[in-house]
C-alpha cells in the first residue's frame, strides 16, 4: 500500500525564550481582528513541500543531511503585513547571508527529489496573525535576538484544534 501524504515543510523552529517573545509580541500586536498562530506553531518556513508521498522522505531527508551549514543569530526587528496572504509578520529587515546559503543549499538538494526552487526572492518571516486587516510596519524597539544553530522539517497538520505543526527530525548547523 502506497500510504498517506504527509504535507512537509522546513523550518527554523524558535527555542522556548524565542517563541516566548514571539508570543508577547502576538499579544502587543494592535491589529484585533484575524487569526492567531498557536504559539507553539510559531516559525520561520525555509522551504514549503507540499504533500509528500513517503516513498520520497529518504530522499528528502538525505537533501537535509547534506547540507553544510553554519550557526547564526537572526534578529527579529521588524513587524509587518502583507495584503495578499492578509498576515502579519515579524522578521529580520534583511537575510542574513548564512541564512541565504541555508536557503539555498536546501533548494538546491530538494531539487534531487523533485522539488522546484522557489522563483520568489526569500523573504523569511514569522506569521503572527493570519486573515488580518492592513496595518503599517513598525520597527521593533527591542528586536528578539534568535539563535539558530539547526533546521527542523516539520509536519503540517490542518484542521482540528492547534497546534497544527509538528517537527519530525533536526539537523544541526555547524561550523
Ligand atoms: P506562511 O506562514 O507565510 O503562511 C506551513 O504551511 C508553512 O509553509 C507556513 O509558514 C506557510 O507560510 C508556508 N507555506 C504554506 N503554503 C506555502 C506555499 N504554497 N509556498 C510557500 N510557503 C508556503
């Protein structure tokens, strides 16, 4: 039997202290009308797979593996919306170049098991607040400083009662 898809996605997935700034940042935020995010489910996307068959997770796993990857620090500074998603977000003001070659390296390996590059430029962000009405972008005037030092690939699960996201394996960044 071929078995169940699972919808895949990797993702940088914030320590406790992170995700517990992340959160009072939801609870600051002045937008009142939308959805909010578990704040378990808080993270950055680094590439969105789809569903997957599981006759493709070794390859995508091994895609992972061979990443060659270095520890950096994010800083959480700004805070904005998107009209076309209709969210609310918070990121750094620019891509860090270690996250770049993260990014990067990780799209070129998927592309192994068949996944295409994204087109878009990359433009990493935390999801705070899902169909939400427009607001200006702010400056955070204490950015989160966030420590990366390994990627997860987590599973998405909508429906039901949050959390939806679930990491299933990690593999470290090292120098
Ligand atoms: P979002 O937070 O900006 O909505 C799991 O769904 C994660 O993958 C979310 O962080 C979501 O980004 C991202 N995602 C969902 N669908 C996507 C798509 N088609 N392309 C790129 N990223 C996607």
């Amino acid at each position: 039997m071929a078995g169940a898809r699972r919808r895949l996605f990797f993702a940088l997935w914030p320590d406790e202290a992170v995700r517990a700034r992340l959160a009072a940042l939801q609870a600051e935020l002045p937008q009142v009308a939308g959805r909010w995010v578990h704040p378990e489910d808080l993270h950055i996307t680094l590439q969105f797979l789809g569903p997957v068959e599981p006759g493709r997770q070794a390859c995508i796993a091994e895609a992972a593996r061979a990443v060659r990857g270095e520890p950096f620090e994010l800083e959480i500074d700004r805070l904005d919306f998107w009209p076309r998603p209709r969210i609310a977000w918070a990121g750094p003001e620019g891509v860090p170049p270690a996250l770049q070659r993260l990014v990067e390296q990780l799209a070129r390996n998927l592309e192994r098991c068949g996944f295409e590059p994204e087109k878009r430029p990359y433009r990493p962000h935390v999801t705070l607040l899902r169909k939400t009405t427009p607001a200006a972008a702010v400056r955070l005037p204490e950015p989160i400083r966030w420590p990366v030092d390994h990627f997860v690939l987590v599973e998405s699960r909508p429906g039901g009662d949050p959390p939806h996201y679930r990491p299933l394996e990690g593999w470290a960044l090292e120098d």
